[in-house]
C-alpha cells in the first residue's frame, strides 16, 4: 500500500495519505488511532450519490470501532457548495452533539472535500477532519494540502480557511463508480500538476494514459495498483509543495511556490462561474485553462511551441471537455477580475517556462490582444 506523509514544519504538524483497495473497511480502525479513545461521535459528511454507494460500509466500520456515526447529505454540484449549505451542515454538527474529541469525516469529492473541511475549521473553533476523497480530482489534488472554502455568487472559494485534515484515506475501489466525465476531470488535474511543477509526474501521467482506454485500468488488478502508483505520486509532489508554502504566501513568486498548482485556473474558476457551475466539472475547466495559459505563455515568448502542443496532447488524452468557444470572450475577461489570487487589483498568472517547470507573471505584462487571443485558441474544442 503506498504511504505517503505531508510534513508542515511551520506547524510541527503531519499527517499520512494512505492508498490502495479497500480501504474504506479500515476507516473506523484508523479514525481511532489518529483520534484516541475519547471520541464517540463521527459526522460523515457527504452526497447522495456517494453515501448510496459507499455510505453502509463506512457506517459498519465506524460502529465497529466504537464509533456513533451521523451523516448528513448535501446537494451534489459546485453551485451547492455556498454559505447556505455551510449553515445547514454546522447546524447538522450541532444537532449531532459533536464535541471537540470528536471528527468529521468527508465522503466524497472535492465540493464535500472543501465544504466538510471548512465545516471542521470553523465549529468548535476548530476539529479533527479525515478526508476519504472518493474521486480522481479529489484524491490527487483536493484532498491533499488543507485548502477549505465555500463560493460566493461572486466567485469561486471566495471565503474559506487552511485547516489540514488528520489523515486522507484514499481507497482506489471507488474510482470503479465513477462515469467518465469524472474521470476525464481528474486526469486534467493530473496533467495540471505536472505542467506546473514536475516533469517526470507529467511524462508518467501521459505514458498511463496513452497506453490505452483509461477508464480499464479501473477494471484489472495489475493495472488499478499502476493507477494507486502514479495517485501517489502526484500526492507525494503536492505535499512536497506544501510542506514548503502551506498557506501560499503571497510575496513568493518562485517556482516551488505553492500558487504554481493554480496553473489553468484563472481561466477555469471564470468558466465555472460564468456558467453557474453547470457546464463544467472543475477538472474539465481546468483542462481549458491550462491551454489559455500556455497560449499566452508562447505569445509572450516564454513556452516553445512544441512544448503547447505536448500540453495540448496531454489534456486531449484526458477526454472529451465540453464546449467553451461559444462564451463571450469579454464576459470571460470580466470574470477574471473577481479572481481570489489577484494582488493589489492584478490578476497573477501561473504561465509555463516549459512542461515541468512555470512561473507566475503579473497580468499588466500580458496585453488585452494577446489575452483575447488566447482565449479564442485556447478554448477551442478538445476531442
């Protein structure tokens, strides 16, 4: 089973990733150890879709280690993941009688991921959170690293909190349930990680992905512990990348900073909003903001061409996106203004040197022209 331990030390705090097939039978034994024996209640916090599938296994195994498990359910989407929900699931805590011994478990996908998270950060003033992020995107990126929020009608994650979970319990069964869109979002992210800041993950990421229909490597023993391999070791380069900025200090530009993971997304949290989050999974966004990204990393002289066209391969190999050449291009440059990584009214890009390696560029150096025709050759479709 690969092991993989996030260390902070600004906080002298760690914790584990662990990885592999059913896992989500060892959730109880493992929620006490990192617990200890005075908690008595968990809140499982999670969706429909998620708990019908997995939800009585993680009971039974809570139960068995003595454990009073509650759950609660929110609506599945990203536009669910809003103060409103926050609300409904910190009276849910209360209602459950959670005390600051106990823990909060997040079943699900990033949107649970970052609502449950922030949900811990802020009840009690602050408790244990295990995440068993049940998605591609969630077990490479989202669950790992302690970022927390909820969205406003103004943005995306516009209000949250750095609050690191007790222990990611990553259990690759899951990844057999997802449709392909799903997964199609997680490689994205996937390829993300490795443009932004590692090579040899990204070359990995490709040469899986090229071998055939990835969606089979769900489906067979050998191939599903390939598929746990390169999940750790995009989980080891994100908490490598913590371990060195865990709260994205806004006065680092360097490439080990951790703003480089925000590469895509600029273009992809304006696309998610522009569109009230309907059209777009977040992975799928950020596929298409990788590319608006290298487009203008080419145009102002930093990305070779060949290098765009590796990324472009790259994020083809992921699957499908849906359409995104038919918004308007001044609605999409508006959007970007409510970016949360703006520095004194600017927005900061993460654009790429070449594949492996970025940097972050204050948006007054690229020009309105060369941002509108990025844009346009950006988001033109993917098959």
């Amino acid at each position: 089973m690969p092991l993989v331990r996030v260390r902070l030390p600004a906080r002298h705090h760690q914790y584990e990733i662990k990885i592999g097939p059913d896992l989500l039978s060892e959730l109880g034994r493992e929620a006490r150890a990192i617990v200890g024996p005075k908690a008595r209640r968990i809140a499982v916090i999670s969706n429909r879709t998620i708990f019908d599938l997995f939800g009585k296994q993680v009971n039974k195994s809570l139960r068995g280690a003595g454990f009073i498990p509650a759950s609660w359910l929110m609506k599945d989407g990203e536009r669910y993941k809003s103060v409103r929900s926050l609300e409904r699931a910190l009276a849910f805590l209360s209602e459950a009688r959670l005390e600051r011994t106990d823990a909060i478990v997040a079943l699900g996908g990033g949107v649970v991921g970052d609502l449950a998270g922030f949900a811990a950060a802020t009840y009690l003033r602050g408790m244990a959170f295990i995440q068993v992020p049940t998605t591609l995107l969630a077990q490479i990126d989202a669950s790992v690293g302690g970022k927390t929020a909820v969205n406003l009608p103004a943005g995306k994650n516009l209000v949250g909190a750095f609050h690191q979970p007790k222990l990611v319990l990553i259990d690759t069964e899951t990844l057999r349930s997802l449709p392909p869109r799903e997964l199609t979002a997680g490689w994205c992210e996937a390829v993300k990680q490795g443009a932004a800041g590692d090579r040899k993950v990204f070359d990995r990421t490709v040469r899986l992905l090229s071998s055939r229909d990835f969606s089979l490597y769900f489906h067979e023993k050998k191939s599903l512990t390939e598929v746990s391999a390169t999940i750790a070791a995009h989980c080891r380069f994100k908490a490598s990348i913590v371990a060195g900025d865990e709260r994205e200090e806004i006065g680092r530009n360097d490439r080990r900073s951790r703003r480089i993971l925000n590469f895509g997304h600029t273009t992809a949290h304006a696309l998610e909003s522009l569109t009230g989050y309907r059209r777009f999974r977040h992975g799928e966004a950020v596929g298409y903001g990788m590319l608006v990204a290298g487009e203008i990393s080419k145009h102002l002289g930093m990305l070779a061409p060949r290098e765009l066209e590796l990324l472009r391969e790259a994020v083809a190999l992921c699957g499908p996106l849906p359409r995104a050449d038919d918004l308007a291009t001044d609605q999409i440059v508006r959007a970007m203004a409510n970016d949360k990584k703006s520095v004194a009214g600017d927005t900061k890009w993460v654009l790429l040197e070449r594949v492996g390696r970025a940097r972050i560029v204050d948006g007054r150096e690229i020009s309105a022209p060369v941002l509108r025709a990025s844009l346009r050759s950006g988001l033109r479709s993917i098959q």
